[in-house]
C-alpha cells in the first residue's frame, strides 16, 4: 500500500476482516487482526506484505500509533 501521513511515532499498518471505522472497533477485533508491519515513512510510504496473505478476505486496512496506543485511521478494502 502507498499513502501520505502527517508524522507520528510507532505507526503500525494492520489489515482486518471485519470493518473498521473506529478505535472501539480496532480493540474490538485486533485480536484477529493482521499488522502487516511498520510504517517507516510518512510521504509515499510503502508496507510490503506476505504474498501468503489473502487479501481478497479482508474487508478494512487501518493505522495504529503504538506509542500512543491512538487510532489514526481506517478504510474499507472494496477490491484490490
């Protein structure tokens, strides 16, 4: 994935089966979530992700700051 993003510490990528639109819904179903790794950059940055993943199933791709235990955002995976 490739976004732009205001910086912010610990940001982490995670993909979701359920939808998620806000941080009660992320504590909610983060259990089954997937973190897909670190967002290193905050212009164009890019995540790179298993292959393996089947992404076809997931249905939300959200930002999490870690440091801040703090939702950033969410959005709906329609296709890919």
């Amino acid at each position: 994935y490739k976004g732009t993003l205001s910086p912010a510490p610990d940001l982490v990528l995670y993909v979701s089966s359920a939808e998620i639109h806000t941080a009660a819904d992320f504590e909610r179903e983060r259990a089954g979530m997937v973190a897909l790794g670190r967002i290193r950059s905050f212009g164009n940055f890019l995540v790179p992700y298993n292959s393996v993943l089947d992404l076809s199933s997931m249905r939300s791709v959200i930002i999490w700051c870690d440091s801040f235990n703090q939702f950033i955002t969410a959005a709906s995976l329609t296709s890919l």
